[in-house]
C-alpha cells in the first residue's frame, strides 16, 4: 500500500544554535516536535539544524602534481612524500599554511589564504561554521570579505526546498 505520507509536502523548521554550540547538542529540541508529531498534536515536520561548512585540506604537495622540491620527482614517486607523511616533498613535517601550495584550491597561498588564521591553525580551510544570522564583513584576523552566512542561509533553503517534499510558504492572517 505505502506510506500514507508519500505525496504529502511538509513545513520545515531551522533550529538556530547559539555561539558556542553545535547542531548536535539541538537533538533534544526534536524530542518534543518528535512526540507531538507522533501523537497528531503538531503534524509532520522537516527540522534543519543547519551548522556551516569548514572546507577540507585537499592539495598537499605530495599530490599536487608539480616537482616542488625541483629534485626531479613527483608526488608519490618522490621519497620525501613518505618521510613527511605526505605533506612536503623535501621530507620536512610543515604545517599547512607554510607549504607554499594553496591546499584547499580557493586561489590563496598560506599566509595570504583566510583560513590561516593563527599560527596554531594547520590548515588553510576556511571554516565558516556557526551561526547564519548575518554577513560578516571579514575574518577574524580582518581580511576582508568575511564568511557569508546570511547568502548561505538562504542557499541552503534552495537546497532544502530542491530536495525534499516541503511545503510552499503559506500567509495566515491574525484575528484579535
């Protein structure tokens, strides 16, 4: 027979987190949509904890297909590659925002890249993970041009509205 709800569109709530707090520690907040919902006190819902995105450190120098150690090897085929755990093919440990290669591909270089905020910061990821209350306007060392939150916000509505079966906006009106 099927599911009773297989062409039903459903609302969809977002559940904001607080500084300090990520989408994980919001599972409570569904207990008591899950219960109502169960019981038919509150009907059937989408919930969003939505929580950023902190991009990944994918271009190393040991896989970026240029010699960078100009020794005549590549990549893998060159032994500094193993003695570095992949990171440099020279054999030395360097960190990520000091390997002269733009490892997560946004065009920028170490230092000049904003993921590398702090000297503790071993990656050149740009983590925008957080709140989406609002634009900013640079990153927290000041380099302009900072994460977008507000933009991804309403990008992740298009994703969410693309995907799944949610309902169109409704207007209600209000009676005193």
């Amino acid at each position: 027979m099927g599911s009773p709800y297989r062409e039903s569109r459903f609302p969809v709530i977002y559940i904001m987190h607080g500084y300090g707090q990520t989408p994980d520690e919001l599972q409570v907040a569904a207990v008591p949509f899950s219960g109502f919902m169960a019981s038919g006190e509150w009907p059937k819902v989408i919930l969003v904890f939505p929580d950023g995105y902190c991009g990944e450190v994918e271009v190393t120098a040991c896989n970026d297909g240029v010699d960078n150690d100009g020794d005549g090897e590549i990549d893998g085929a060159d032994d500094g590659c193993g003695a570095s755990g992949g990171r440099s093919e020279t054999g030395d440990v360097v960190r990520y925002c000091a390997d002269g290669v733009d490892n997560d591909r946004d065009g920028l270089v170490d230092d000049a890249d904003g993921g590398c905020v702090s000297a503790d910061w071993d990656s050149e990821a740009n983590c925008v993970k957080g709140n989406f209350y609002t634009d900013h306007l640079s990153y927290n060392d000041g380099v302009p041009g900072g994460p977008a939150y507000e933009a991804m916000f309403f990008d992740l509505m298009d994703f969410v509205d693309d995907s799944y079966r949610t309902r169109a906006p409704e207007v209600h009106s209000y009676l005193p």
